[in-house]
C-alpha cells in the first residue's frame, strides 16, 4: 500500500490503532510499546521547551538590568 487512495481519511491509522486496543492480547503491547513511549517523548519535549523559555527569560532579565 505505497500510495493509499484519496478516499482514505488522515485519521484512518490512528482509527485503526484504537479498533486493535478493543482487543486485549494486542491493545496490552501496543499500549506498553507506543502509548508509553510516546507519553515519555512528549514530556522530555516539554521539558526541554521549559529549559530554552527559562534560559530566553533569564537573558531577558539579565539584559533588562543593565
């Protein structure tokens, strides 16, 4: 399936992943492997994003005092 039809929605994957989750014996992995995984990428990017606003602030600040 190299090039899906226009018919298919952008949301088709994501529609599929949530029908498999229905099912137990799949949805159990595919949470510990994806879901989890994809939690912890999220909040390590929001984290360094808090670092590099705090550092932008403190420069800020630091030339605002001078």
């Amino acid at each position: 399936m190299a090039n899906p039809s226009a018919e298919y929605s952008e949301s088709r994957p994501f529609k599929i992943f949530v029908s498999l989750l229905d099912k137990w014996e799949v949805g159990g992995p595919l949470t510990e492997v994806l879901v989890y995984n994809a939690l912890k990428a999220i909040e390590k990017h929001m984290e360094v994003e808090t670092e590099s606003s705090e550092d932008v602030s403190s420069e800020t600040s630091l030339g605002n005092a001078g």
